[in-house]
C-alpha cells in the first residue's frame, strides 16, 4: 500500500487508458415499492476511464444516486455487470464487496457526517481503525490528508470550529486517507456557497489531475459540472450525452 505522505508526489501513468476503471455492462435496477415493481435504471451501458472526472447531472429522481451506489459497491444491479479494473464486483459476496469498496473507493457526500466530539484528525483517521495499523501511523495517514486538502493548521478544531467549506474538506480528506483510485461525490457543493463551492471543485480537480484520482462527481449544478472533464446527463433511468429537451 502506498503511503499517503508522499501522496503529492504521485502520479498515475495509465490516466486515459483505452482500458475502463469503471465499466457497466446492460445494468439494469428495480425496486419494489408496494405491489408495483420500479425500474430505475434501464439497461445503462457506461465506460469511465482511469484518470476521468466525470459529472453526472439529471432531475431529482432520475437515478443518479442509484447508478452512484452501484459503482461503489454500495447497492447491486439486478441484472447486468459491473466491472472495476476488470474485477466483476457484482458477483462479491458481501464481505468481499465491503472489502473491496474500503480499499478502492472514497465517498464524499453533500452532508459532511463528521463527528462533532471528534477533532479533524480523528474524524480523518476513522477509516483507518480497522486496518491493521499502529496508531502513530494512522496519525501520519490523517495528517497527510489533511495537509492534501489544505487543512494542516486545522488538526484539533472540531467541526462546530471549522467553516462548511473546511468541514467538506474534511471529508474529502477522510475520503482520500486509504488513497483510494476513485472518489464518488454526491452533490459535493450543494450545502456550500460559491466561493466556497468553487474551493472544493479546485481541490476536486486538484486531486483529479495531480494525484491520479478517477473522480465520479453528481451534481445539479452546470457551474461545478464544467469543472469536471466531460459531463453526461440522466433522465429517468437512461444516460445520453445532452440534457433533455
């Protein structure tokens, strides 16, 4: 495993391989809801390259966070595949599935989900307690993220003590403290104000073309998706390269 000190050094030499990281394969999604059977997502087919930064936008309940989960092995298709640097996640048992999510994949959520008793630091190293390290060396693993997301001043201020901007760069940096190849962001500006926003898109980008990271971004905002390398749109259930009309 890499260590996160030297995270600023690294870069990744395949980034737009002809390869996909990430590939769906005729993924298809129901839910059942009462007596009537819902199909959210209809046969989607999607390659994203290593390296990419992908923006996914499309209305409230078009499937975008539904298609989100299955790419980090947080929910299942109900049928199709879903390949991952050529590992066929999809057929994991779940153990193997929560294995593999904790080493590959990085969550940052619109909401930060820090915890308030807990310092920055600690709420960075949280992802790190149950790998088999010594504390002294998760500590460096959490100082070293922070240091990534520009918070290495911040070590002991709680969240109630950090702006909203500082608190989401927080959670990226407890997102990127296993150093994960791809981060998977749920509307990761959408409880901040622009100038705040556009911090997080900078660091987003940041860790997109500096340090190799294949970021997956949702978001209803067009500002933050022309951050991203390309953008692609949802409407109810089906992906297309231009938005409804």
């Amino acid at each position: 495993m890499r260590n996160l000190s030297s995270i600023s050094t690294l870069r990744n030499a395949q980034a737009h391989s002809a390869e996909p990281l990430l590939s769906l394969k005729r993924v298809t999604k129901l839910y059942q809801r009462g007596s009537e059977v819902v199909e959210v997502l209809h046969g989607l087919h999607l390659d994203i390259p290593r390296g990419d930064f992908l923006a996914l936008m499309g209305p409230s309940g078009s499937g975008k966070t539904t298609l989100m989960n299955i790419l980090g092995g947080i929910d299942r298709p109900s049928s199709g595949e879903v390949l991952v640097d050529g590992q066929r996640i999809h057929e994991f048992s779940d153990n193997a599935l929560s294995d593999w999510r904790a080493r590959h994949v990085g969550f940052v959520f619109q909401l930060y989900h820090l915890l308030p008793a807990l310092s920055a630091e600690q709420n960075v190293a949280l992802p790190l307690i149950l790998k088999n390290l010594a504390m002294r060396e998760r500590q460096q693993r959490a100082r070293a993220a922070l240091a990534v997301v520009g918070l290495e001043a911040h070590l002991k201020y709680k969240p109630a003590e950090l702006s909203g901007g500082q608190q989401q760069r927080v959670g990226i940096a407890r997102a990127i403290v296993t150093d994960p190849p791809i981060l998977l962001c749920d509307e990761p500006t959408g409880d901040l104000d622009r100038r705040a926003g556009d911090g997080i898109l900078e660091l987003l980008q940041l860790l997109n073309s500096e340090h190799g990271k294949t970021v997956v971004m949702v978001t209803h905002d067009p500002h933050a998706a022309a951050r991203a390398r390309r953008t692609l749109f949802m409407t109810k259930g089906v992906l297309s390269q231009e938005p409804e009309a």
